[in-house]
C-alpha cells in the first residue's frame, strides 16, 4: 500500500475521532474508519495467527490514532476517546475458540 493511501485513512480516522470525541455523534462512522485503517496497515495479520501479537499491534496502531487527535481535544475527550478506540482495537482481536469441535 502506498504511503499517501495509508495517510490519507490515518487522517480520515483521526478526523471522524475527533468529531466523535467532541460531539458524541458519529460513533459508528469512526470505527468504521479505524477499523478501515488498522486492516490496511495490517495489524490483522501475525505470523502463526499469534492472538497476542495481533491485539498488540493493534492497540499500537490505535494509539497512533489517539496520538494525533490530542491537540485538537480536551483532558476528558481525549481520555473518553482513548478507551474506545482500546475498546475497537479489542474488538477487532479473533477469538480462540475453547471445547469440543466436531
């Protein structure tokens, strides 16, 4: 993926963030937007499938997000923003599956 393409989402999901965080409104359009983001980067993939290493990288690549909505939030949008881009980046972190398969 080009550079200019994953800047482009990065801006994209810092601005529908920043909307949300200050309006409460759009809450949807931003997970959209950073799910959009953190797939094209490719946190989704690890090598062997590795659980942990997919929800760290994407916790990191939400906290990029976060990182560059700071100037434009207050102390609690910023704080209220931070838990639910953890709470998306969480979300988006396959299961393993426990019991019986047949």
């Amino acid at each position: 993926m080009e550079n200019r393409t994953l800047e482009t989402l990065e801006q994209n999901a810092a601005s529908a963030a920043i909307k949300w965080a200050k309006t409460g409104i759009g809450y949807l359009k931003m997970e959209d937007a950073v799910n959009k983001y953190l797939d094209e980067v490719g946190v989704n993939r690890a090598i062997g499938n590795n659980t942990e290493a997919i929800r760290l990288g994407r916790r990191s690549a939400a906290l990029r997000i976060d990182i560059n909505c700071i100037h434009a939030l207050s102390h609690d949008q910023e704080h209220r923003l931070h838990e639910a881009l953890m709470k998306i980046a969480e979300d988006g972190v396959p299961r393993l599956r426990r019991g019986f398969r047949r």
